[in-house]
C-alpha cells in the first residue's frame, strides 16, 4: 500500500485524537467522512483537510475516496459496519471492544483474511513500548500469583444518567456499560500477557435497568487469579501490578497508558519508562500506519487473535451477570 487514504465513522474525541496524529505522520490522510448530519461531517472534514462528507453510509463506504476505513462509532454498530466496509473492499480500524460478541469477530477476522483485506483493532496498549518493557521483565518476578488492576474515571454522562436520561454509554441498547469501556483496557493487558482465563466472572454496579457503571471482574488462570477493577461512577488512582514469588511489577496509571513500569525484586528496584511522548495515540497511530503501508498481515493477525480472545471474555462474563445486548445468547464458554 503506497498510502492510506483514510475515511472515518464517528466523531468522538477519541476521533479528534487519532486525525490530530494522522495529520503528523507520513503516508496518511483523511480523506472523507461519513456521518448522519452534514454540518457535523462538515466540521471534521474542513478541521483536518478530506475532500469529501457523506450522509450514505453506502455511498461512503463504495466511494473511491478511501482505502482504509476507521470505525468509532457506539459500540453495538462496530460489527455491521466492519462487515459493510470489508465487502466492499476496503481495509478496516476499529475501535475497542471492536465486537460484542466472539462469533461476531471471528467472523469479520474471517472474512477479511479470506478477501486478503486487513484489519485492525484499535487498542492503543500492545503498540506501546513500554508494554514490550512489561513483557520483558516479567519473568524477573518469579511464578505470578496475583494481578491487581484499577481503572476509574468519573464519567460526565453519569451525572446524565442519574438526571434520568440514557446515554449511550451506559445504554445496553447500544452495547454501553463501564466493562465494555474502561475496564476493558485491564482484560486486554491481561490477556495480552497470559492469553484466555480459565474462568471470567463480573460482579457489576448498575443503574436501574442500565448496564453497568462500574465492576469488578475476576479471571482464573492456571495458578493465580486476576482482579480487574473499573469504574465510571467513581474516581480513584488508577494502577496495574503483578505480583509474584520473587517480586512484583508495579505499572503507574494503569493498563490504559502503560505510563511507567517499576520492577520490584528482593535483590533490585528498577524503573522504565520507553515513552518519550505520553500521548498513547502517538504510538498507535504510527505503528498502524507503519502495519498497513508494509501491508503486515501476520502482525494484525496476532493481535486479532488476542482481541478474539478478549471479546469471548467480556461476552462471557457480562452474560453471567445478567447483562445482555440485543442478539445475545448463551455465553461463548458455554457453548464449547
């Protein structure tokens, strides 16, 4: 691929934060956008330079503008409009939690690879270097025992949502909920480090008949077990420690950002930070960039491996805890 020639869906901040990088790296380009008003797909095409605005979806999605299409619209659309955009020929990011459920993402990781398309999911935590740091010194902590992650974020549209209305962040509708947003940065680290749990089980907070606010997720590995805390009701210090039998590695900020890793033993103390700019997104935008120009399929394949394994673990264990998005059926889990 010579260039990206990028069309996005969505708006969102996390929109703003991918173009304001793509807009300093070499071989990319907004192109065209599409969104369900004019004036809004206006404002983002003129802020960062696209040709084009398109209010059909259909139209956007065939049009000769783009050849990577970026997803990051509410999280129940991710897959039909993954699926839309690869049978129409066209590359594809998306956003976390890219589905909601694993058949689901089994099936667009399917599909893309039987049309020789890539695809991507856009989870800033694998592309960062100080998460190869993390892998690195891991086994200088000895046989893990215990994992502890916390990610709380006072989130505006809870105030919302106390205030009677449905955002749809919080809206099951729409596949919202505090496990599918924050909390999912610790289940990726996680299963980015360990592979699949054992056992996933979710102990959430909810708002009347809203998903989930906040929650507390456990995963039993062979030999220790893992607590992954998150939280859009509250607000705390975030944070992500393993720990083990010859010591324990304490990651400042959490999963989200991998801002610094401190590697504890009974011998030594050390700290690494590889991340001269602190901006996760500056890191994502570059190595994807880089994967789709070497057209690096064995690369996204690997991470699209994880994030299947991801989405059968969020899947699982929301469905045990009663919380339910519409098409949803048993848990992956128990249908093997």
């Amino acid at each position: 691929m010579k260039e990206i020639r990028l069309g996005t869906i969505g708006s969102g901040v996390i929109v703003h934060s991918i173009l304001d990088h793509a807009a300093q790296t070499d071989g990319i380009r907004l192109t065209a956008v599409y969104s369900r008003t004019e004036e809004k797909g206006r404002g983002l095409a003129d802020r960062y330079g696209a040709e084009k605005v398109y209010t059909d979806l259909n139209a956007f999605l065939n049009g000769d503008e783009t050849n990577v299409i970026y997803i990051a619209t509410p999280n129940m659309l991710h897959y039909e409009q993954t699926k839309q955009a690869l049978l129409a020929g066209k590359h594809v990011i998306c956003e976390k939690p890219f589905c909601t459920k694993a058949e689901q993402a089994k099936e667009l990781v399917a599909l893309a690879r039987e049309r020789g398309l890539l695809l991507a999911d856009a989870v800033p935590t694998a592309f960062l270097p100080n998460f190869e740091v993390l892998k690195q010194e891991l086994p200088k902590i000895g046989k893990v025992k215990l994992v502890l992650g916390n990610y709380s974020q006072y989130s505006s549209r809870y105030d919302l949502l106390k205030q009677g209305e449905t955002p749809n962040i919080f809206n099951p509708e729409y596949a919202g909920g505090c496990l599918m947003d924050i909390n999912f940065y610790n289940v990726y680290l996680n299963v980015a480090l360990f592979g699949k749990p054992e056992q996933a089980v979710y102990y959430p907070n909810r708002y009347g008949k809203m998903a989930d606010t906040s929650g507390i997720l456990i995963m039993q590995y062979d030999g220790f077990v893992s607590e992954s805390a998150g939280a859009k009701d509250t607000w705390g210090v975030n944070s992500f420690q393993i720990e083990g039998e010859e010591g324990y590695i304490y990651i400042r900020d959490g999963s989200n950002g991998i801002a610094e890793v401190r590697v504890t033993t009974k011998q030594s103390e050390e700290i690494f930070n590889r991340q001269e700019n602190p901006d996760r997104w500056f890191y994502e935008v570059r190595k994807l960039t880089e994967l789709f120009l070497t057209e690096d399929y064995e690369a996204l394949n690997r991470r699209l491996d994880t994030m299947i394994d991801v989405v059968e673990v969020l899947e699982t264990a929301r469905t045990k805890a009663g919380i339910c998005f519409p098409g949803d059926r048993r848990p992956a889990f128990d249908r093997e």
